[in-house]
C-alpha cells in the first residue's frame, strides 16, 4: 500500500514539475497565458448581468467587459500558438499565423507528386515543386563515384551523399542558415578539403544509426523538409558504360570523359533492388517527373533498376520528362530532344513516359558562346518527331540564363501542376 502511494506520489509530483516548466523565464509563453487567464476573468465579471432584462449602465459596463475579455483571450490563445509555432518553426516569426496555416494545410492536400534523378537537375525541380506541395517523393540515384562522395563512399563504405544532400537542402523548410551549413564547402587548405558539411553530417549520422536509410530520415527532421528523399536503391552499385567504339568504362565520374559516343550504360550489380519505399512513393504518386538532368549518369541509373522501371510503367499517374536545354559533352553531344527519349525508352520501356516538356524561349547568343567553347549547345526542339513517336509535347519558356543556362524552377512546378487537371 506504502508503495503504491510512493508511485502515486511521484507521478503528481512529475506533473506538478512540468506543469511548473510552463513559468520558466525565456520561454515566451507565461505573459500570453496570463493575458488569456485575464480574458477569462473580464468574460465572468461581463457576464454577470448578462441575464438581467433591465437597461442600466450597469449592464451596459458588463457588456463592454464582456466583449474586452472576448478579444482579450482570442489574443492570448492567438499569440500562445503563435508562440509554439515559432518556435518550432523559426522561418515564421514574421508570418501571420492564419498563413502559416493555410500554407501548410494546402501543401499537405497537395498531389502527390515522384520526382528520380541526380544532381542539380532534380534539386532545381524539388526547390519549385516544394511551393505547391509538400507531398513530394524525391528518388535520387547512388551511382555517383566522384569528389567528395566518391571519397567518403570509399572510406566508409557507405553510398555516395552528394546528390541525396542537394535533394535535401532543396526540400528544406528550415531557416537559410541551415541550409547554406549544410552546403558549406571546405576549402582547399583544410585536410577536409573538398568536402561539404552536409555530407560529412550524412555520413556521420550514417555510422551513429548504422543504416544510410535511417541517416537520411534524420537528417530529414533536422532540415523539416517539405516530402522525402529517398535512394533508389540501398545497393552498393557502379554505373558502366559501353561506347559504340568498343570500349567499356566503369564509374560515373569517369564517363562523361571518354571520347566516344555512348552505346548503352549499365548497373553492376545488374539485379540491385529498388528501395521499398522508393515503389511505393511510384505506386500512389499522381505524377511522376523524369529530370531535367544529366541523361546516361543521373536519370538512366534510377530505371535501371528493373523494379523501379517497372512500376512506373504499371503506375497510373501522368508520366513527365523535362527535357534539358543544353547538350552535355561526353553524354549527349549533338542530341535532339527526341534522342533524349529515345535513351530513355532504350534503357526502360516505351510507357516510361507520357508527355515530354521543352523549353523555346531565345537564350543570349553571348551564353551560348560561352558554352560552344565547352562543346555545349542548345538542345534542338524537335518536336514532330516525339509526337510521331506518340508522346505529348508541352512547349513554354523555362529558361533563366544568367552565369549558367538553367531551368526556371517555378514556372516548371506551375505547368507540372497543370497535369493534375487531367487526373
């Protein structure tokens, strides 16, 4: 009996003291709670006289009282919650909270929404898509081989961070700070020289949990992404590729170097697995987005990967394919948009996608100067030819030229939402 009085006496005395938290200085609460305590005081005096059906002054006064303790504890409640949402989102100290609220309850009914790719194609996409919806599925390739993440692929043994960071940061709710931490690079004169910060949180997160795929969820919590990123396979694999010259080439970093055109390209091991939850993000998605982005080295990889090709094909939701603009040396030199699906059927299925979006907007003859001297070009908009091959053409101007060629992330995220008027 002494004993069950002691457990008894503990767990009030444990909710007494966390009660008792709630009035630690600093917090930011205790001056709203007060004021809605208040509020509720002025509402019982106001109401006191309510019920009484003489005209005094008397009831007039309790009615002003009333209607003041009514404002004063909407107030209170108001800036209780507004007190609990910046701290748990620091980005909306200067948002009003109906917005915040609307915002985030519109994201969460937004489609839902694949993206699969690599590099910086995909994280430019996710960075649009992420104002219109927080129900995105970002599925990165792992064949990356080269700088920071060849270097920490080899070391830890552990698949390469680089391209999964980038799809991170883009998706990132958190403040600025945080996401430029976790793109910070060091500098040469560092032994971390080359490496970023976000990789080497990855790849220690990678070894505190002992799974990549677990290191990546909690990496996820700290940046409070809007969606998922998700590898497309949790394999250890390499990307080969075979030249119409003959030759064969292991390892992504080193393909885009070799000077033949490229035949076809590979994953060692062939049979690598599809992530589970990568299939089932495919199996609800309404749209699934193919690139823009590097075609034999950060798109392919993903539907290389049998299951993974294979449901996006069985998949009801409209297929997308955004085209690149520019030409990449050592991939798809002299490519015409229609060749770039035709890499794509070749290396999947011809259902892998339904429509294609291309770019017509002019880009200054001086950038395309600048890029002619790296055997870059525009990619060529033949259109005739992809819909002669029985896909959907969307034309619209995409392009931000400024030091670089890119797409324009908003205007993308816009004519892929428009597809969800056909579902």
């Amino acid at each position: 009996m002494t004993r069950k009085f002691n457990r008894i006496k503990k767990a009030m005395q444990g909710k007494f003291s966390g009660i008792l938290k709630w009035l630690y200085p600093g917090i930011g609460v205790k001056r709203w709670m007060i004021l809605a305590i208040f509020g509720v005081l002025l509402i019982v005096v106001g109401s006191a006289y309510m019920r009484t059906e003489e005209f005094s002054v008397l009831k007039i006064l309790d009615t002003i009282i009333l209607i003041s303790g009514i404002i004063i504890l909407v107030l209170g409640i108001k800036r209780i919650i507004r007190s609990f949402i910046a701290a748990l989102i620091p980005a909306s100290k200067n948002t009003e909270l109906i917005d915040i609220l609307y915002q985030r309850k519109q994201l969460n009914r937004g489609p839902k929404i694949v993206a699969l790719g690599g590099g910086t194609g995909l994280s430019m996409l996710l960075s649009g898509l992420k104002e219109f919806t927080s129900n995105i599925t970002a599925i990165v390739t792992v064949a990356d081989d080269g700088g920071s993440s060849g270097r920490l692929r080899q070391q830890f043994d552990i698949l390469p961070p680089g391209d999964i960071r980038n799809c991170l940061v883009a998706l990132a709710d958190a403040p600025a700070l945080m996401r430029d931490l976790f793109q910070f690079r060091f500098d040469t004169n560092s032994e971390l020289s080359g490496h970023s910060f976000g990789n080497l949180f990855i790849t220690v997160m990678t070894r505190l949990t002992g799974d990549f795929e677990k290191a990546i969820k909690e990496t996820s919590k700290v940046l409070a992404l809007k969606g998922q990123v998700i590898p497309a396979t949790l394999n250890n694999v390499a990307l080969v590729a075979k030249y119409k010259d003959g030759t064969t080439v292991e390892g992504e970093n080193k393909i885009p170097h070799h000077n033949s055109p490229i035949e076809n390209v590979v994953l060692k091991p062939a049979n690598s697995q599809a992530a589970p939850e990568a299939l089932k993000a495919i199996e609800e998605a309404q749209i699934i987005v193919l690139g823009p982005g590097s075609l034999y080295t950060s798109i392919i990889p993903n539907l290389l990967i049998k299951e993974i090709t294979e449901a996006i094909v069985a998949s009801e939701a409209i297929k997308v394919y955004v085209c690149n603009l520019m030409t990449q040396p050592g991939e798809t030199e002299n490519f015409r948009a229609s060749e770039h699906i035709k890499g794509l059927i070749k290396h999947s299925h011809p259902r892998i996608i339904d429509y294609c979006i291309l770019n017509i907007a002019e880009i200054p003859q001086s950038i395309l100067k600048r890029y002619a001297l790296q055997n870059s070009y525009r990619v060529v908009n033949d259109r005739k030819n992809i819909e002669n091959m029985g896909y959907r053409v969307i034309e619209d101007d995409f392009v931000i030229s400024d030091d670089v060629v890119r797409h324009d992330s908003i205007k993308l995220a816009k004519i892929i939402f428009d597809f969800i008027e056909e579902i």
